[in-house]
C-alpha cells in the first residue's frame, strides 16, 4: 500500500521526471565508476596536476564540477572524456532497474508526461532507452549541459528546461530520483521529489534533505502511478 506521501507526492503531478543513474538503470554496473574517476584524474594531471590532486578521491561527477578551475582547455577534455566512459558504460549496464519499466509505463498510461532528467549527458540515456526500447515511454530526455557543470543538479536547471519543454507547471512535477543533489534541485524548482532509497541509509539522508516521499522499490511508484490517474 502506498505511504500517504507517496500518495500526496503524485495525486496532482502532471509531469514525471526520472533521474537516469539508479531509478533506471545503474549506469556503472559494469565499468567501475571509481575506475572512471581515476581515469578523469589522469585527464587533469596533463593540465593542472595539483587540482589533479585534489580530485584524486572524488566521485567523478565532483571532479567534473571543479575541472573549470584549470580553464577551459582542461574542462572540455574532462566533460569529453567522461562522455566517452558513459557511452561505453551503457552498454555493458545490463537490464534496467527492478521495477523501472513499469514505472514509465504506469506514468504514461496514466496520462502524465515523462522526461528523463538527469546529470549524465542525454546521449548515453538515449542510448540506453534504444537498446531497451524505451524511447517511445518518454517524451523528453535533459542530460547534461555540456561543458556547464554549474547546470548540473543540485541546480533546478535541468527540471525547469524539462517543465517548459513538456508545458508542464514545475509546481505539478515529481523528479524521482535517489541522490540529496535531485531532491534539492527538485526544491529549487518548486518541484516535489520522491527519493529512491536504493542502498542502505539512504532513506534517511533522503528524507532529511525533504524528500516528499521516499520508496525502497521502483515497483512501489509503478503501482501508486497505477492507482492514480492524473487529474
């Protein structure tokens, strides 16, 4: 049965928004994602090796946000770079995450908008969804912004460009998503977000970061989507 704040999170939703990594498929399953971010390190040490140093640790997506530290030169080698290891990771992922179909299908069919609203570049999800026939269950994919880390989650950017490209308020939108950075951007955009807890301790730092709802299972938002028709 659906948590009354998962139920509250989508009775008026409009538009359904899905963070790539995790609520759909894991991404890095098959090409470590530390073996990535080493590999961004060794990018930056042609550059600048004392940031190089500083990154050395960091998950990758940290390391791209301070790469334009070192100049541009050094940021579009990095953000290149870590598409080249997206592309290639996608296609070794394997199947989506448990329940994540029938979450896009139930958004769908129960007449609401579904987008992809992620902080990987919208090549690799759209590569993703092809292999798996995914593409006609979503109407708009953000990834993003190439060489703009700034535009990168936490910021509300990539919901609102979302919002406005499905017509839909961000007030009636639900990113679905299971980091802190997607429910503060989701907050920024005056969105509602729904956090999914898929490693332990998550629901906690989920749900204090304000997190509407917090699901344990993508088939837990497949049947309240179910359950709820638009209106």
């Amino acid at each position: 049965m659906a948590s009354k704040g998962l139920i509250e999170a989508i009775t008026t939703t409009q538009g359904v928004f899905f963070d790539f990594d995790g609520p759909v498929c894991e991404v890095f399953a098959g090409i470590p994602a530390s073996e990535v971010a080493a590999s961004l390190v060794d990018v930056m040490r042609e550059f600048n090796p004392t940031l190089s140093e500083e990154m050395e640790g960091m998950d990758f997506m940290d390391a791209l946000r301070i790469s334009p530290r070192a100049g541009s030169d050094a940021l579009s080698a990095v953000e290149d770079r870590l598409l080249e290891a997206e592309m290639a990771a996608v296609k070794v992922a394997g199947e989506p995450t448990p329940g994540a179909v029938a979450s896009l299908e139930a958004a769908k069919a129960s007449g609401r908008s579904v987008a992809i609203v992620s902080n990987n570049s919208a090549e690799c999800v759209r590569d993703f969804l092809a292999r798996h026939d995914l593409i006609p269950l979503v109407q708009e994919i953000v990834g993003r912004s190439a060489y703009k880390p700034h535009r990168m989650k936490p910021s509300p950017y990539s919901l609102l460009v979302a919002a406005a490209r499905l017509g839909v308020s961000p007030e009636r939108c639900t990113l679905v998503g299971d980091s802190v950075s997607d429910v503060e951007a989701a907050i920024a955009a005056a969105a509602k977000s729904i956090g999914y807890a898929n490693r332990a301790g998550k629901n906690q730092s989920l749900a204090k970061a304000g997190a509407n709802a917090v699901i344990e299972s993508m088939d837990a938002l497949a049947d309240a989507l179910s359950e709820r028709p638009v209106r």
